[in-house]
C-alpha cells in the first residue's frame, strides 16, 4: 500500500500480443505503466497489434485512475475494515451455489489472469483451490472484480474498452450478480474514514458526476479525496491531467482558427505574467512585483515604423525602377525619399539575416522550389551576404539616417534554425534528450547538415504531413552519440520544424542571448523580439518543464516537469528584465519593442520594462467591430495605469496576418481604423504593401511577390491626403498625459459603443478624434471624460480617477468671450465654438457609418466687438471653409449694404435713358463720389486714383452708349446694321448689357484701388453680387465681364489676325474656361454652346469700347464727336468676325482642343 502503480487490466488474448521487455505485467495481472513513455510505446503497440488509435495520455491517466482506486481499496482493506476484501468474496460465495461460483470465477480469471496463470505457473482449477483458503489469493480477485468493473461503467473510456470489455463474463456467468452482491456488502460494512462512504459507492463517485471526461474525474479526485491520499497521488494527478491535454497536439499538423479576442482587466494573474495560458491550473500566486516602466528618449514617441519584407520588397523595386535590385545599398534614393515624404521615420527590414540552408531546404523538398529558408529560421545574426552583407547594410542605413529614417530589425530569442552555427558550435545550448520522447518518430529522411560532423533529420511523417513531431535527430559523426533537439514551440500550433529551441534554464544560454541583443543595438535603433511571451519565466516553465498541472502545451514535456522552486534555481530572473536593465545601460538609444500576446501585454511593459509591445486586440476588435471590446481595453487601461496606453504598438496587420486591405477592405472603414492607428497613443505600424492596397500575404521564405499586383494609387493618394499629414503630428498624438477618452451617448444618454471618441493635447496643440466603426448612422455627443488614473497603480487605495469635461481636457478658457477656431482634417472644414461650450454644453455630432472626424488646429479669439458671437449664432455649429473668409463675409455684408446705393439698376437706367440731362448726370457722378468716400476708410481706398480711373472709364462708358443711341437714330443705316441693331444689338440687349458692365467695371476699379486683402475684396464683390441678384447666370456674366475688363489690350487697331490671336489666348485663361464651363466625356472635352455664343458676344463690346476709347485719346479734347462711319466700319469688321468665330465653335462640334486647334490653322492661314 502506499505505492503508486499506474495499471490497465487487460483481456488475456491482447495481453500476449502486447506484453515486451519494456512493458511489464504485475503479479494481479495488470499492465504495469510505469510513466508516460510506457504509456505510448503500449500506444503504439495497441496500434500496431489492433489497428486502433489510443491516446498515450488518455491511457496513463487510465493507469493512474486505477491505481488511485487499488490505493484506497488496499488501504481500506488494511487500515478501515482489515481483510474486508477476502470476506467479500466469501459472500459471494455464499450467495452463489457451488457449479455457480466456481464458474464465474474460473471464467473471470481466464478472461483477467493474473501474472502466474498468465505464465503458466498455476493452473485456473488450481488458482480456485487456492480461493478457498488463501485471503491475498481472495483479495486480488476482489479487488480485480472492482477495477474491471469500475473501468467498464466509466464512458469517459469508452475508447478503450475492447482492452478491458467484460461483455462475455456478463453473458456467460452471475458476474453482474457477483457486483451487485459486492456493493450491498460494503454497504453494510464500515465506510472509508474520513470520507464517510461506502467503498464501492466512494469509487463509484468520480465517475458519476463526470461520466464523459477523465480530466475531470482526476480533478473531482484531487479535490475530495484528498484527506485518503498522499501527496505523490496528488501531484501526479495534475501530471495525468498535462498528459490529457498534450493528447491534444500529438497528431496536429495544422492551424485552428481566430482565437477568442480577450480583454485586458489587470487581473492579478495578469501582472504576475501568467496572462491567460493558465486557467484552471492549479498554480499559487505570488505578490505582484512594483511597476517598473522604462522612460522613453525623446525621438521614441514619434515613432512610424513601416515593415518591409526585404526580399520580396527588394523583386518589387526591381520591377517598379526596371533595373536589378538586390543588395541593401541599391535601393533607390528615390523610394527613401518617398518612404520620408510619407512620414515614416523608421523602418523594419524583416528577414535580414544569414538564413539556415536546412530551412530552405526543406522548404524546397516539401514541394516549394522558389522559396528561401524561412527568415526565422536563422543560421547566424549577420546581415545576409546575397543583400550585400555588412558593408551595403551600412551604405542603407547612413542613407536612411540622412532622410530621418531609423531602421529595425528582429530577433528570434527562442529558437535557432535547425542547422545554424550554434547549433554546430554549442549543440548542448539546446533543449534535448538522449531518447526519442515517442517511440513512433522515425528519421530516414535526408540529411540537412552542411557540416562533416553532423547530420541533422526532421521526423520522417514531416514530409508526409501526416504528423508534427517536437524533435529533430542530431548524430554527431566522431563519436555516434544521438540526440534528439526539440523544435521550437509556443505550444499554440505546430512546431516549428526548421527551428532548435534554446535551453534557457542555462546561464550561459542567456549571458550568449543579450550579447547578441547587444550585438545587434549596435546596429539598429528598433529591435523587435519575436515571440517574447514564451521567455518569460511562467511561460517559458509551463512549456518547457512545467509544474505539474500546467503542462500539456508541448507534447513529451511533462515527463520533464519541474518544482518552481527548482525552476528558480536554474531561472532566477526574468530574462527580458535583465536584457532591459543591461540595455539601458549599454546601448540606451535602443527601442525594445516586443511581440507579446496572451493578455501579457501590461506584465511586458510594467514589469519588464519593455519600451513597446504588440497589442493584436486593435486589429481583432476593429476588424470584428468588437468595438465594446476594445472600449473596455482602453477604459481598463486608462483607470489601472494609462502609461500602459502609449506603449501598445497598433496595427492593421503584421507579417503573420492577413494583409489590411483584405482583413479592412480598401474604403471607409479601412481609413477609419488607420486614422485610429496614428492617432491614439502608441506606436503606430504600417505593414508591408499597407498603403499601396496590395494583397498578398507574403511568407516568411518568399523571395518574390507572386501576385502580379499594381499599387493602387487612388489608396496612395487617399493616404497622402489623409494619413500621411497626420503622422507628422505623432508628438500630438503618442502620449497620455493629456489623452482622455470619451462615451459618445445618444439623447437619451445611453453610450454608443460603436463611436470611439478621444481628444490629446501638446503644448499648445489640441486634437479631438470620432470614429464610427460600423455601419450606422449615429447622432449624439460627449461631454465627461472615462475615468482616468492620475494617481498610482501599485495599491487601489492610492488611485485617483478622474473625469474631465472637454474643456478641461483640451485645456480650454471657460469664457463666452473667448472663441476657438479648429479644423477637421478630412474635409477642412473650420468650426467656431465658445470657450464656454466646451465646458458647459455637449459636443453634438452626427457621424455616417465608418465615419471619422479629427479636430485640429485650435486657435484661441478674443471677441473684443461682438462679431464672433454674431458669426457663431450664424453658423449654429455647421462647418465652413474658412471662418476667416466668414468673418470678412460678415463685415463685406456690412459694407456690401453701403455701397449697394452704387449699383441701383433703377439708378443706372435713368442715366443711360437720359444722357442729354446734364444736371441728372453730375447728380450720378456726385452720389457715386459721395458714396465713394463715405467708405473710403472702410475699403482702404486710394480715393484720387479712383475717382480718376472711374471718370476716365465713366467717360468711355458713355460715349459708346451715346454712339449706339445715334446709331439707334440713324435713318440711313444698311439693312444688316438694322438686322443688327433690332436682334443682337437690341436696345434692351444693350442696356441690360451696360448695366452688367458697369457692375463689373465699378468692381474692379475697388479691386484695383483698395489695399484690402485681394480675397476681402472678392468676399465683398460677392456679398454685392448676392445683394443684386440671386441668379448664378447672372454672376457669372458679371465675373466675365470682369475677366475680359481686365484684359482689354485698347489697341490702335484690331485686326482680324489680332482677334484670332486673342481669342486663343483667352480661351486659355482659367476663369473663361470655368465661364464656358467645360466638361469632359469619353475622353474628349467639350463646352456649352449658349455659354460660348455669350461669350463672343460680349467679346465684341468689348472690342468695341476699345475701339471707342482708341478714338477719345486720338481726338482733340475740344472734338469730341466719334465719326459715325468709321465705327460702323468696325462694327461690321467685329461682327463679321465673330460669326466666323461662331460658326467655327459649331463646326468643331463644341469640342475644346479641335476649337483651338482651329483658331491656330487660321491664324497661320492668315500669315
């Protein structure tokens, strides 16, 4: 009693085939399963001998059942009810007639013989006599009766049963009388001490409340029989549970699906660093370790990393500058010029090392001709000799210097490649055995070794993917000696079968590890640890020698498990917490930034010390719109330790995951997640063919894209308008000293939880970002702040939450006299709120599906004369273009309303209607004076210069109306002037006509002779406009007439070659372009044919008035008389010319570039 003997009974006939010099059989008949490499040679014997698949570990957690359950049934026969079970039998046979018992129990123990019938020593009438007398002769069989009895009510193993299946005993003899007979006898009989309960009924516990597990009967056992069982028993137990679960991965040889995204609550499993790899482990906790946050340099916050995979970014080059790109030091200056221009200040060249040649070997054998070794299968930490090696990764990185860019770069910490330098140079550095951890690996394969005094092997069914094995074979040539090398593993999938895993429990492993982290800072500004969760001490142990009760990740590894106290011994102290504190010593100017997951990220940065660590929750929750998820993650964040907060390194994808475009799609919500990327806290990462919208997931062993994929550049363009601007502001964005994080409630009050909403501030820069990441439109607003922790996170005594309303938190005056102005960055639209409102109202907002909004760009107005809070109440919180050009709009509309008495067409009218009334003539000349100079000061007007230009003009103006009227009057005109003078040229054509051109001309002579910004003035000519008349056709001809106004040449004389000329260079001109309002179709560019006709039309006035102007300065200031004659002769001359004009615009079809063209042949015709 008291010994552990792990046992299957087994059927007689199966017992001889399975039985070998490995696998004992006991004196009661059971298979002896000593530890769990018995347990899967009997697997793989079982396989060989049945056909059937048995579990290893489901199989020794059988054995252990059974040997709890002989333990406490010996113990009760010993210590609570001695020779109870011999007794027992006796009653049985009493209850039977003698053929009756003497049948069943010769057909039992022919069925389940003992080892001295098994061997021949006694025979089954002789082992009866023996029944009779002999009480440990009754006790085994009792007791065999139990086991075998127990084991085939048990579901849980129901698998298994062809091993033990007493069918035929039922059938065949009373056996099922026999049990009965037995339980009712215990029951009578006294129970187990310290349990109180019948023996049978005890046994019989375990696997009534858990008939389909034997995980949980083992764990119902540890948990209430503890009191009847030594503490060996219980231990053991928690390693039959790790060899359960190990079942699991035995035969896996693929990849599950997206794991459950997990929110990070700072639980005290958490800090400790178990994260959540540790559940339902039976695992004491230990006080938390002080936080112990590693500052950041100056340059760290600003970080933009872009990642590249070097080799396939190396064949896209190629292909995109059309030369052979190949080394580091030929990438072209242009596309680091480019990476800056982006924004990007760092940048990650992945797969830059010496490759292991095993790797890439494999990688051909399995099937992949093309492919390199994989970039983490590594055979030494120098820059690969086909990039050009140490002296074209200098050239590279003294450019990248140059442009502001720093590069990074990874390490693989845990692992080496299969064949690596170590590996020859250190072999014991790795994590081995002597014997082979399952008796099934085979290694026939090829050799991958490159050296004489090796060979190395993967287990043959790698290359038949029928099996994942955990180690490799190594043989060393000069002495034979064979090891077996574990892979390297993070106990989530297959292992890594080009990888030796590294022995970390050995000092010299880890003084080796920071050399060359050390090494390699030298190098580079960024280093990024690959897998760093599966270093740290509770991990590291839980894969590799885990306590009892926490193993089960790696297959074979709880035969290796180990006391944490004897861990320690060998691990004293965190690893990555001595690399960090020796860093900041060697190498400062280092960022270590770590892939992390496994609710691990807080224990990395906190307690490690990391200065960066991956947090994969913003890419999952966005991309699944688990947008209350990662709420709650900021929220938990921010109330525990915000520091926590800007040191996440977010992302969209990353090498191991699919690409963002197709993980986010290319629209909306795509944009929306990266405006969150480089605008929360953190250090924002872009991956490979990000920005360009480029597909596929490139494997670590590429050494091309194999997509022929072109970049998308509306994508690009989209970025650049709306991504790029953003990062150059990360100092805006990266801390949290003053990031606080909003609930967006809707009017009932009720969060949206799909509206993430944050507002940061630096110096004198503030930022307010909203992002809708779903579909529906949301309208509602903010106002408190979430609860922030600006006190310590050591004790929850010593936190101290706070919430801050928006004007606090953007540091705001709380004032109705000071304004801010800010600016939203995707549409520019400028707002204009109260310094109050951000203190005492909500901030409203309705924002579309997939919408975001940045504020930015807060400018802080004193309203000394009331016009902000009359621009406010008019705006009523809509955004404008410039609220700037909205405040010279309010005081144009001022002195629009002043100078309107200038434009009266009733005014205007009367004068041109009544040229001959001198009086009322001097009366217009003076009120526009008057009116003039009562707003001089207003229009920052040269008064002089004014008055003399528009008197000159005024004159022009008027004697071309006079010489239309005397034209109007004339009797003796030809029949095509009269034509003219009643269709084209009609007298309300032309009235209409020099009303529109008098606004034009009094417009630009403010224009020209105000000091006003050019932009006020065009504000007010605008207010004038809107003041005249609301039709668009009607600003339109006056904006026209303006532009051509501007560009009389007032030439001696114009010829028809000099109209031609000057019609193709005014056709060139933006805003006659705009006028005749061209439009592009199928690729050809047309314009409107009514907009054109007017064109001309106004065109020939123009020319006219040059014409008129021509003879005011040639005619002596006492003749004033325009000789009627000469200006019908040009009259006909202009008209003529622009109905060529206009018969060519119709004959090239409205059609822009075949009118110019036109307009040149012709030209040249005419020279």
């Amino acid at each position: 009693m008291g010994k552990i003997i792990p046992k299957v009974y087994i059927r007689k006939e199966l017992i001889n085939l399975l039985v070998d010099e490995n696998i004992q059989i006991l004196d009661d008949g059971g298979l002896f399963i000593s530890d769990a490499f018995t347990s899967r040679l009997l697997s793989a014997k079982i396989k060989d001998v049945t056909g059937k698949n048995v579990l290893p570990g489901k199989l020794f957690s059988f054995a252990l059942l059974n040997s709890i359950f002989s333990y406490v049934i010996e113990k009760y026969d010993t210590e609570d009810n001695p020779d109870a079970l011999s007794l027992a039998l006796d009653e049985i046979r009493k209850s039977f007639e003698t053929d009756e018992f003497e049948n069943f129990s010769s057909y039992f123990n022919s069925v389940f013989a003992n080892k001295k019938i098994l061997n021949g020593e006694i025979s089954i009438p002789q082992f009866l006599e023996t029944l009779k007398l002999d009480k440990d002769a009754k006790k085994t069989q009792t007791q065999n009766q139990i086991l075998v009895y127990l084991s085939n009510i048990n579901h849980s193993v129901i698998d298994l049963k062809f091993l033990f299946d007493h069918t035929d005993i039922v059938e065949k003899t009373n056996y099922e009388k026999a049990n009965e007979i037995l339980e009712e006898y215990f029951r009578k009989q006294k129970p187990v001490q310290k349990i109180n309960k019948p023996l049978i009924d005890l046994l019989k516990e375990p696997i009534k409340n858990n008939p389909q597990s034997l995980e949980d009967q083992l764990k119902f056992i540890r948990e209430y029989w503890a009191p009847i069982l030594p503490e060996e028993f219980l231990m053991l137990i928690l390693k039959g549970i790790d060899f359960i679960k190990e079942d699991a991965r035995i035969f896996q040889t693929g990849f599950g699906g997206q794991a459950e995204t997990k929110v990070l609550t700072f639980s005290i499993e958490e800090l400790l660093g178990l994260g959540d790899k540790f559940a339902g482990s039976f695992l004491p906790l230990s006080p938390v370790e002080e936080e112990r946050f590693t500052p950041d340099i100056d340059w760290m916050p600003k970080v933009v990393l872009l990642a590249k995979n070097t080799y396939v970014w190396l064949y896209q080059l190629s292909k995109k500058y059309n030369r052979e790109i190949k080394r580091l030091d030929q990438i072209p200056d242009e596309e680091l010029d480019l990476i800056a221009s982006y924004n990007f200040n760092a940048l990650w060249l992945i797969g830059i090392w010496e490759r292991s040649p095993a790797s890439r070997k494999i990688k051909n054998l399995a099937g992949n001709p093309e492919a390199l070794a994989s970039a983490y299968s590594i055979y030494d930490y120098v820059i690969a000799n086909d990039l050009g090696g140490e002296e074209a990764y200098q050239i590279l990185n003294q450019k990248c210097k140059d442009r502001g860019i720093r590069l990074a770069c990874d390490i693989v910490p845990n692992h080496m490649g299969i064949y690596s330098k170590w590996i020859i140079e250190h072999t014991d550095y790795f994590i081995q055995t002597d014997r082979s951890p399952f008796p099934t690996y085979t290694f026939t394969g090829p050799d991958l070794s490159e050296h004489p005094d090796f060979q190395i092997r993967i287990e043959d069914k790698y290359w038949t993917r029928q099996d994942a094995a955990v180690v490799f074979q190594l043989i060393e040539n000069k002495t034979g000696r064979v090891r077996y090398i574990y892979h390297g593993n993070d106990g989530t999938s297959m292992p890594w079968n080009d990888t030796a895993q590294l022995n970390l429990l050995l000092p010299e492993v880890r003084e080796a590890l920071y050399n060359l982290i050390l090494d390699i800072a030298k190098k580079f500004s960024i280093i990024r640890l690959d897998a760093a969760m599966t270093l740290t001490q509770k991990h590291y142990q839980r894969l590799w020698f885990p306590v009892p009760g926490t193993g089960g990740a790696i297959p074979s590894r709880s035969d290796f498990a180990m006391s944490t106290d004897e861990f320690l011994k060998h691990y004293p102290k965190e690893f990555w917490r001595e690399v960090v504190d020796r860093i900041n010593i060697d190498k400062p100017d280092t960022l270590l930034l770590a892939e992390a997951f496994w609710l691990m990220e807080g224990y990395f940065v906190r307690t490690l010390g990391m200065h960066r660590v991956y947090n994969s929750a913003f890419m999952n929750m966005l991309k699944n719109e688990e947008n209350s998820k990662y709420r709650k993650l900021v929220t938990n964040t921010l109330e525990f330790n915000p520091e926590i907060l800007k040191r996440y390194v977010n992302f969209l994808s990353n090498p191991d995951e699919e690409t963002a475009i197709n993980q986010f799609g290319d629209g909306d919500k795509y944009f929306g997640c990266a405006v969150m990327m480089v605008t929360m806290p953190g250090l924002p990462m872009f991956a490979h063919g990000q920005i360009e919208g480029l597909r596929e997931k490139y494997g670590h062993e590429f050494s091309r894209a194999y997509y022929d994929e072109q970049p998308n550049e509306f994508l690009i363009e989209r970025h650049r308008r709306e991504i790029f601007p953003l990062m150059k502001k990360r100092y805006l964005f990266s801390q949290v000293e003053n990031f606080e994080f909003y609930d967006f409630k809707n009017y009932d009050g009720y969060t949206i939880e799909n509206v993430f909403a944050y507002s940061n501030r630096y110096g004198n820069e503030r930022a307010l970002v909203f992002y809708n990441n779903c579909f529906n439109t949301y309208e509602g607003y903010i106002d408190i702040s979430s609860p922030k922790n600006y006190g310590s996170s050591e004790d929850e005594s010593q936190k101290l939450l706070i919430r801050k309303n928006l004007g606090e938190a953007l540091g705001l005056m709380n004032s109705h006299k000071h304004f801010y102005i800010f600016r939203e960055s995707r549409t520019n639209l400028e707002y204009l709120r109260r310094g109050s409102d951000f203190f005492e109202n909500k901030f409203i907002l309705k924002i579309r599906g997939y919408e975001y909004f940045v504020f930015l760009d807060f400018v802080e107005v004193y309203d000394s004369t009331g016009e902000l809070e009359e621009l406010y109440q008019s705006l009523n919180f809509n955004g404008v273009p410039s609220i700037q050009n909205e405040l010279l709009r309010l005081r144009s509309n001022r002195l629009a309303k002043s100078l309107t008495e200038l434009f009266y067409k009733e005014r205007f009218e009367k004068i041109i209607t009544s040229l001959d009334d001198k009086d009322l003539l001097q009366t217009f000349i003076d009120s526009t004076r008057k009116t003039i100079r009562l707003n001089s000061n207003n229009l920052r007007l040269n008064q002089t210069r004014f008055e003399v230009d528009f008197i000159s003009e005024f004159r022009t103006f008027l004697e071309l109306i006079k010489t239309f009227n005397r034209l109007s009057k004339r009797k003796s005109n030809p029949k095509w002037l009269q034509k003219l003078l009643a269709d084209e040229y009609s007298a309300e054509k032309l009235n209409n006509w020099f009303f529109k051109y008098f606004v034009g001309l009094m417009l630009n002579l403010i224009r020209k002779h105000s000091n006003l910004e050019n932009n006020y003035v065009e504000i007010l000519s605008n207010e004038i406009l809107k003041s005249l008349s609301a039709d668009y056709d009607f600003h339109q001809q006056i904006n026209l007439l303006r532009s051509l106004i501007n560009k009389r040449g007032n030439q001696e004389l114009r010829t028809v070659d000099f109209i031609y000329a000057d019609l193709e260079k005014l056709l060139n001109e933006d805003d006659i372009k705009k006028f005749l309002e061209l439009n592009e179709y199928q690729g050809e560019i047309y314009y409107k044919k009514e907009r054109f006709e007017e064109f001309a039309f106004n065109l020939s006035l123009i020319y006219l008035f040059d014409k008129i102007s021509y003879y005011q300065k040639q005619t002596s200031t006492k003749k004033r008389t325009l000789n009627l004659n000469s200006f019908i002769k040009d009259l006909k001359k202009i008209n003529s010319t622009m109905k060529e004009i206009v018969e060519f615009s119709s004959e090239s079809g409205y059609r822009y570039n075949e009118l110019i063209k036109k307009l040149i042949d012709l030209k040249k015709s005419i020279n």
